[in-house]
C-alpha cells in the first residue's frame, strides 16, 4: 500500500479464531461447519477501527495480525449530488412507485428494518409520522438533523408515509428506520465513518441499507496536492492505491455481513452508482460504477427516467450497475416538512432499497432472512420490459427492479 505517513488508516479487526472446540461440537444451529461458524462468530465480533500510525512498521504488523480482516487509508467520501428536475404533475402515487410495482404489491416493509446511510433527516416530517426513527451521528454535528435535505429525500422514498394524498413511500409499512449521518459536520464524509456506520446499522437490526454516496478521488488527488504539497503524478498514485484499497476493504465487509447472518442479523447494502457519466456531452462519456457501490457484495443502482418510448437510462448515471430504479423527476420529502423533485443515482438508490424491504417481508414468511437469497430475488425481479427498446444491459444490470407481485 503507497504510504502518506500522517494519514488516517481504517482496520476491521474480528476476535482471533478459538484455539479449540468442544470436541461434541458439531455443525452449529444452521448446518455450519467448523470454519463457517468460525468466520460468522468473528464477523459478529467485527469492530471498525482508526489509526493515524501508517509507517511501515506499523502497516507490517497490520498484515501480520491476525485479528485484523482488512485495512485501508480513510478517503473522502462525499454526497453524490442530485440535480435539479421540473415539479412533478400530481399524481395518487409517484411515477417511481408505481414504475417499481409497490402499488400493486400486498407487501410493504412490515416487520423489517432499513437504515439509510446519508446527510440526516428531518425526523419530525410528517411523511414519518408513527416510524421509530433512530438516530446516530458520526460527523461531529451533535444530531443527526438533517442540514441538507438529501438523507430526508431518501428516507421518504424508501418508506415515507403519504403526503396530502399522495404516495412518496415504497415500503411505507416499515416501522423502524436506522438513521445515521455520514455527510456534512465538522468530520463527516470519509470512509472510516462509512464503515463506521455501516457496522452500527448491521449491529442494530437493519436488513437494508441504503447509501447514496461516493468516494470523492477527485477531491483526495487535489487535498494531497493542495494540503499535503505532493505533486500531481505522486498524489495521483497514493489515491488511486488508496482508491483501489477502499473497494476491497468495502468488499471484505460486505462479504463478512453477509458471513455473519448464519448467526445474527441478515443485512444486504444498496448504494448508488454514480452521476459521472455524460452521455449526451460533447464529447459524450460513460464511467463506471464509483466505490463504495463498486464493491463486490453491495448493489450498485443505475438511474431511469420516464418517457413516451420507454424508461430510458438517466445521462448523468453511471455504467455496470447491478440493477436499475427510477432517477428522474423523483418527488419526495424534504426539509421543514416540505417535498422537492430531484434526479440521480441517489434518487434511484432509495427506490431499489425500498423493493429489497418488501422482498424481505415476504421472505421473511418462509423463515430465517438469508442475505443469499434476499439479494438474489431482488436482482432476478430486475426486468426489461418497460426499459426503451436497445437499452444496453451494461448500464442497467439485471434491469428495473419489481416489488413482489403476490403474497406467498
């Protein structure tokens, strides 16, 4: 790993592997063997932790523990930014509800709960009336109050309760929401506290977790530079290690959530891809998918946008999502009690982790939640048929993701 020795390093660290087992020990409750249990009983015991030590005495020992699962340095991550989009006409139910099929869905989120990852909420809106909102800051910002307005148009996608007769929510059963703010404050916005933040969701029960976010390598190039009084070329390499770093060490966490299911709290992250793209500039460009969602084992989400022909791929949004949502002209809740259209992959975002709460609850009905398959029937409800025709499968994965159309 390329060092920049006064940089904070993010380390997960699990309980060591028991030396030894009850020789009568057998597979445990669920079928595991010894080395799945092993691994699941360390991923519950998983902590987050943060050094400012990167000499290379110190990363030596760091490969060389074996309580520690992965480490990176901390990188910025920033709010990936909606774009501004006309008022939407009044409608019974928002176009990304009904596009999604939660309308016609008998689920609604009952009995699971979703945590969304962003810049807070206005936890007194009305859309959240009777949800058990809570709440924790890692940004430094005494509350987790919303000062932005992003995190509250999120949360109201996801399972916001109907305002002046309209339907904003997905999953509008849900009656608890794990709310942490990331974004904004005097720390917020680094990849120790996502992380941070995403062991505390798992920790307290969240099946979902939704985070429309993204790690900001533009911003980490010009900090180096501008800061720390490195060269372009120098800067560039130490970030793009650091870059490439961040993804595994998001992967490894994803993967060891998922680990830790066979024992505790199943937990599956949706987060958003992107708005880096410009397909319709000159000239016109296409990027890929941005960490954290390019990590293996969270669900990357493309934006759509309605249209007379067909849902179309959003200009702004990035390529080789796992699946797609609707982006475009996304009315929701927003600050003071008010609502506000805007577009993206963090519009898109909330609609994917609100379809992932319903399918939760209808798994939920044949036993224990398995991350396995609550992803995987999420992604196979992905579908083309209400996609433009030509619509290239790069940008949209499996497709625009369907609530569950019946009850078991």
């Amino acid at each position: 790993m390329s060092k920049l020795l006064n940089q904070k390093i993010v380390v997960l660290r699990a309980p060591a592997l028991r030396a030894t087992r009850d020789p009568f020990d057998g597979p445990g409750a669920r079928g595991l063997d010894t080395a799945a249990q092993n691994l699941a009983e360390r991923a519950v015991g998983m902590t987050v932790e943060r050094t400012d030590n990167a000499s290379s005495s110190a990363i030596n020992a760091l490969q060389n523990d074996p309580t520690v699962l992965g480490f990176a340095p901390a990188m910025p991550m920033k709010l990936i930014e909606p774009l501004a989009a006309e008022a939407a006409p009044a409608a019974a139910v928002t176009w990304g509800v009904k596009a999604v099929g939660a309308d016609a869905s008998p689920y609604t989120g009952a009995g699971v709960t979703v945590s969304v990852l962003d810049t807070g909420i206005d936890a007194d809106h009305p859309a959240f009336a009777g949800v058990n909102v809570v709440t924790k800051d890692f940004t430094g910002a005494g509350s987790a109050e919303d000062d932005n307005g992003h995190g509250t148009h999120c949360a109201g996608t996801i399972f916001g309760r109907d305002l002046a007769g309209q339907r904003i929510g997905v999953a509008r059963g849900v009656q608890k929401a794990l709310i942490g703010k990331v974004l904004g404050g005097p720390n917020g916005g680094s990849s120790d506290i996502l992380a941070t933040a995403m062991l505390w969701a798992a920790d307290n029960g969240a099946h979902v977790i939704s985070m429309s976010l993204g790690m900001d390598f533009p911003g980490w190039v010009d900090e180096l530079v501008k800061v720390n009084g490195l060269s372009i070329p120098a800067a560039t390499s130490i970030a793009l290690e650091g870059y490439r770093a961040n993804i595994r060490l998001f992967e490894q966490l994803a993967n060891l959530l998922n680990a830790r299911a066979s024992v505790a709290q199943t937990t599956v992250v949706i987060a958003a891809a992107g708005n880096e793209s410009k397909r319709t500039g000159n000239p016109a460009y296409e990027i890929n998918v941005a960490p954290p969602a390019a990590a293996y084992g969270i669900t990357s989400v493309a934006a759509l946008a309605d249209g007379s022909g067909g849902l179309t791929v959003a200009p702004f949004s990035n390529t080789m999502a796992t699946v797609a949502g609707p982006g475009v002209g996304v009315f929701s809740a927003w600050l003071n009690g008010g609502t506000k259209t805007i577009s993206g992959t963090s519009m898109a975002t909330p609609h994917v982790a609100g379809v992932t709460a319903l399918w939760a609850e209808r798994l939920l009905e044949q036993g224990p939640l398995s991350p396995v398959l609550l992803q995987s029937k999420m992604i196979a409800s992905g579908t083309f048929s209400p996609l433009k025709p030509g619509t290239d499968p790069w940008d949209v994965g499996a497709g625009l993701v369907q609530a569950p159309p019946t009850a078991i």
